[in-house]
C-alpha cells in the first residue's frame, strides 16, 4: 500500500470528522482553522481530485439550496480504501514516533 502524503492524510482525517459536513469549502475551513494559516482552495481540491480518481474518497451531492443558486453541495466520505490507507499510515507513523530520539541539533543557525 502506498503511503499518503501529509496534506492526504490530513484531509482525509478532516473528512471522516466532518461527516456529513465534508465539502470542499467546509474541508478548507476546518483545515485552515486547526492548521493556523488559510489554505487556497486548490491545497484542498487537487488532492481531493486525486483521491477520488484513486479510490479513496468518494462523494454523493447534497441537497440544492437557494443560498447556493440551487446547486447542490459535493459531500465527500470515506471509502473502505480509504480507511486503509489512514490506518496503514498511523501505523507508520506511530512506529517512526516510538522509535524517534530526540537529538541535539549541532548548531542553531
């Protein structure tokens, strides 16, 4: 299995928190917030294009809105796939982590 790239793992993390919530702008927002610095709307829908193509999110449309001019909204959800690849790269990560040692950098410039 392919591991996910920062920015993947983070969205698809954000996905399977906003559940029902989980467009492309409400992605974005919640991103923005947690990371601390506002993300361009192409950060969040490139890999979300990619992970779409690649099986590891899919979408229905939501219900159409006069706020929206009466498009409906893209709501993005996890697939099993998906689930996987967020676990295998936990996993990953929690290995590395535990076997990190913090070391002294050699210079502070």
């Amino acid at each position: 299995m392919e591991s996910l790239s920062q920015r993947e793992e983070q969205i698809l993390l954000t996905i399977g928190f906003l559940q029902e919530e989980a467009y492309l702008v409400g992605i974005k927002k919640h991103l923005s917030t947690i990371m601390g610095k506002e993300l361009s709307i192409g950060a969040v829908h490139i890999p979300l294009r990619r992970m779409e193509r690649s099986g590891l999110i899919s979408f229905f449309l939501g219900k159409s809105t006069s706020i929206r001019g009466g498009r409906r909204k893209k709501i993005y959800y996890l697939t099993s796939s998906g689930l996987a690849a967020l676990e295998h790269n936990k996993k990953i990560n929690d290995l590395l982590w535990r076997n990190f040692k913090k070391v002294v950098p050699l210079t502070d410039s």
